[in-house]
C-alpha cells in the first residue's frame, strides 16, 4: 500500500470507520504497511468489534484468550 493510502485509512479508522480499524488491525498484527505492534492491533481489533464487526470480534477474543497485545483474560 501506499503512504498515502494508509493515512487515508488511518484516518478514516480514526474517524470511526468499522472495516478500516479491522484493516489497521490486520496491518499491525502482520507488520504489513505499518509496524508490527500486537497491542496496536488489539487496540484497533476492539473498536472495530465494538461495533460490531465479527471478525473484528474473533480476532480480538483470540487475542485476550492468548495474552497478545493484552493481558490474559
């Protein structure tokens, strides 16, 4: 992705974008066009789920039951 494409995104995530915090989550998780950062991706993974993105809510559960990004839970 381009630099101008993630910011768009990162923007659009911070305005409350459900689909684009997943992706921002996914980028993170994978050190893909955005640093690894596990506890980013949570971050970005649990607003998305609060808004009810499923996969969002996967992702996020997987990580709390792993201790990725966030303590065990």
């Amino acid at each position: 992705m381009t630099k101008l494409v993630v910011e768009a995104l990162a923007l659009a995530a911070r305005q409350d974008h459900g689909p684009s915090q997943f992706q921002l989550g996914r980028m993170h998780e994978n050190g893909t066009s955005a640093p690894q950062d596990s506890a980013a991706a949570y971050s970005w993974f649990e607003k998305a789920a609060r808004q009810g993105n499923a996969a969002a809510q996967y992702k996020t559960g997987l990580m709390l039951r792993d201790g990725i990004g966030t303590a065990v839970d």
